[in-house]
C-alpha cells in the first residue's frame, strides 16, 4: 500500500483538536460523506486582533484525510486569518513529513476548509452548490475553481496529477474533458506568466488518457497497487474485514466503545458502532480509522458506512 511518514500515522492515531468547537465563529464544510471524505473546520478568531485561537475538526475518511486536518488546526493555531490564508496544502502534507502523491487531495481539502472557515468568518458566500457551469467532477464535488487552485498551487501538469490532488477523475471518469480544457489553459497563462516551463506545460494532443474503466467487480475507487491484488470471494471479504474489526476492537474498547460489522453490499460495508462510540464527537475518526483499516487489510476500496442500532 502507501508509505506514510510517522508523524502521519501519530496524527491518524492521536489527532488533535478532533471535535467540536462549541465557540466557533467561522466554519467551512468541504466534501461529502458519499464521496468518501468530509471535513468540517471549526475556527475561534479574536474579532480585534484577527487571531485565530482555536480550531477544531470532524473528519470523515482515511487515515491521511483525518492526519491532514489535524495538522491544519496545529498550523493555523496563533496565526492571524492573513497569515492562515498564505498556507498551503504543500505546507500541510510538508508539516505531516510528506504524503503519498494518491493522497495530496487530503492536504488540498484542509486548505478548501481553511477557506471556506474564514468567508463563514467574514459573512461571504461560499458556494457550495456550484455556480451553473461551475462542477467538474459531479462524483466528488470538485469544481473548476478548485482544480485551477490545486494547479497554481502546486504546479500541476496532467491529469493523473489533477487526480491525486482533487479526486475529480477518480470515479466514472466522464470528467476527462473538461479538466484536460482547465489544465491546458491554467498552464498556459503560467508559462505566460512565468511560473512554469513551456515544455512542461500540459498538451492534450500528446497526452496519454488513464484508463478509466475498472475491471468486472472492481470499484473504480479501489486504490492503485503495483501488484495485481487477488479476486476474493464475497466470503473470504466478510472474513477479512472481521478480522480487521476484530484487530481494532480491543482500541475502540479501552475508550468504552465497539464496533459490529452487520452488512456487505459491494463495496459499501455497514457498521454499528455501540457503547461510548455512539454520538462520540471522534466517531467520525472511529469510522474512519476503521475504513482505512479495511481498504489496506482488502487491498480494494471500500466505504464504511454506520447504522442505527436499530438497523
């Protein structure tokens, strides 16, 4: 599977500033549960002096989505909104001791809601619905501003890289198009501009497309691997998943919680979380720790998916 640094897997393992922030007076909502990562950020900012002095987070997703968002609210802690709006997501994957070139998109969602907190701050709209014309990527909610931003930011010159730090692409794939239309024309106005080398700037004509359409029984999410992970039977999945379930069991109950698998359906595994979990403000990362559990135990993507207890 992926490297990750030690720090990332500290932040996985010891978030902090997970939770709510009951003070806050800026709050910026990105991605979406469906999608398989959200991020909420809550920020207290001084109104005389602009500073922020708290932040906190709830995140949905894997183990770097929860690392990236943790380390947000450390960075912007103490800073005033002006200097929290000079980070970057290279700055957050930079504080994290690096992250997987598949998992960048963790970092650039943590600079979306470090956005999106401060015009909550401010009274200015952030349009989450998308202006008409505006959504690229309807799998996951991946606009063109984003893309552009996520481009100039980090100096981006294909598609597959435009993946790694967006998601948009990473689904059905009938965005292709119209992000290569965004790429070819960001990159030119920075080679105009002179932030980037002509004959590194991004050519439609001798691109090569990735290819989009996964194999039978393959979710088209499933993370990419170099060696070609085994076809398992719906019963050998179950067994594995139990297992992983069972690995962080004894985690979950020195907190006084629990985990139940109760179904499988395709890539979609239900979960009933039990005892302290229940309405746990870290329930969120439970959920998340738990799903990147079972994507590496499987070696496919999967999402987890939590139900009543009277499910």
């Amino acid at each position: 599977m992926w490297d990750y640094s030690e720090k990332v897997k500290d932040y996985f393992f010891n978030p902090k500033n997970s939770g709510v922030l009951e003070e806050a007076n800026g709050v910026g909502d990105v991605g979406a549960i469906a999608c398989g990562d959200a991020l909420r950020l809550m920020i207290k900012v001084d109104p005389i002096t602009e500073i922020i002095t708290d932040a906190k987070f709830q995140t949905f997703g894997c183990g770097s989505a929860i690392a990236s968002s943790s380390a947000l609210t450390e960075i912007i802690i103490g800073k005033t909104i002006a200097e929290a709006m000079e980070i970057t997501n290279q700055d957050i994957a930079e504080f994290l001791g690096g992250l997987p070139p598949e998992k960048m998109h963790c970092s650039v969602m943590g600079y979306e809601a470090l956005r999106a907190a401060v015009a909550n701050y401010r009274g200015e709209a952030w349009a989450e619905d998308h202006e008409e014309g505006a959504l690229i990527c309807k799998c996951f909610g991946v606009d063109e501003g984003m893309i552009e931003r996520a481009v100039r930011m980090n100096s981006l010159t294909s598609v597959e890289q435009v993946q790694h730090f967006t998601k948009a692409s990473g689904s059905c794939g009938t965005c292709l198009e119209p992000i290569e239309e965004v790429l070819q024309r960001v990159n030119a106005e920075m080679v105009e501009e002179g932030l980037l080398d002509a004959a590194l700037a991004f050519d439609p004509a001798a691109a090569v497309r990735p290819v989009r359409k996964p194999k039978s029984g393959q979710s088209p999410l499933a993370p990419k691997t170099s060696v070609a992970t085994p076809k398992l039977t719906n019963l050998q999945r179950i067994k594995l998943i139990e297992e992983a379930i069972t690995d962080l069991r004894p985690y979950l109950k020195q907190d006084g919680g629990d985990c139940e698998l109760i179904d499988v359906d395709g890539d979609q595994v239900f979960v009933k979380l039990s005892g302290a979990c229940i309405g746990c403000q870290m329930s969120s990362v439970t959920l998340g720790g738990v799903q990147e559990r079972l994507v590496e135990k499987l070696g496919q993507f999967v999402r987890v998916i939590p139900v009543p207890s009277a499910h």
